[in-house]
C-alpha cells in the first residue's frame, strides 16, 4: 500500500519510515500495480502521444 506523510512524502507500509506517523491512505497494492502497467504502457508504446521525450 501506499501511504503520504505530510512531512517527508510517500511511501509503502504501514508507518512512515522516517517518523513513524501513520498518515495518511493513497493506494492499495492492486490499483498501484494498475497504475505501474498503464504508465510502463505509455512509455513503451506512445511516449509521443503524450508528450514524453524519451532518452535512447
């Protein structure tokens, strides 16, 4: 799961790693998994359709 701390950002588990706050819920493993596949989808095949210059 993916969690944002107000103070140092995001990360995965169930605290934050720096200072241990709960905070706050962002996504869960399926929908962070979703979001991987679409956007290693995006840069693969239409980096141009969306504007992504790609480095070779």
């Amino acid at each position: 799961m993916l969690k944002e701390c107000v103070q140092h950002g995001y990360f995965r588990g169930e605290g934050c790693p720096i200072c241990g706050d709960e905070s706050h819920f962002f996504m869960d493993d399926r929908e962070l998994d979703h979001m991987a596949r679409i956007l290693a989808g995006i840069l693969r095949h239409f980096p141009d359709r969306y504007g992504i210059t790609v480095d070779p």
